[in-house]
C-alpha cells in the first residue's frame, strides 16, 4: 500500500473524528464508491509533501455553521500532528487547515 495513501487514510480518519467537520471538498460519488468497495483513492482535500522525513500537510474541510473556526483548526492540527509523530517515522513541519465552506445542520 503506498505510504501516501496510508498518511491520507489517518488524516482523513483524525479530521472527520471531529463533529464540526461536515466533510471534505471535492470527494465526489465516484470516489466514494471506490472507497466503499476498497479501492485506494486519494483524497483531494488532503495533499501531503515529504522533504527529508519532515512532512507539510495542506487539508481542505467544511465545516458547520457556527463552528469556533480557529479552535477547531488548532485542534486539528494537534491532533494530527501527535497521530501521525506517534504513529509513524515521520515528524510533521507544517500542518495548513484550509476552511473551504460552510454547511447547514440537519436537524431530524
């Protein structure tokens, strides 16, 4: 499995772990159902570069209306950056929390 994929795979699972995140920009139905049926796909709103060992992670996320936007980009950023130091070989450089929209709370 790449290594990519992988890093991708925990950031994804870190971001969305937060419930002020609504989702990522950008995954369209064909990706989410290559994803469903186990295929490798890259994430759009995660990009990753590696330069000897120190990695910079640039993420593109909606939020829901009435976030505390800058606490919750610090709070992702700490998160991901303990997952993947602890978890991986790598240390991280540099972790940018882009907000690309809002999204509306469904109330049921």
């Amino acid at each position: 499995m790449n290594d990519d994929i992988v890093l991708e795979e925990l950031i994804e699972k870190d971001i969305i772990a937060f419930d002020s995140v609504s989702r990522f920009p950008g995954f369209g139905l064909s990706e989410s159902i290559q994803k469903a049926i186990g295929m490798d796909v890259h994430n759009p709103g995660i990009k990753i570069n590696e330069d000897d060992g120190a990695l910079t992670i640039s993420c593109e996320i909606i939020v829901y209306f009435g976030v505390n936007i800058p606490q919750l980009c610090y709070d992702i950023q700490s998160k991901v950056k303990r997952d993947i130091e602890e978890k991986t070989d790598y240390t991280v450089k540099a972790i940018n929390i882009r907000v690309e929209g809002l999204d509306k709370r469904e109330t049921n």
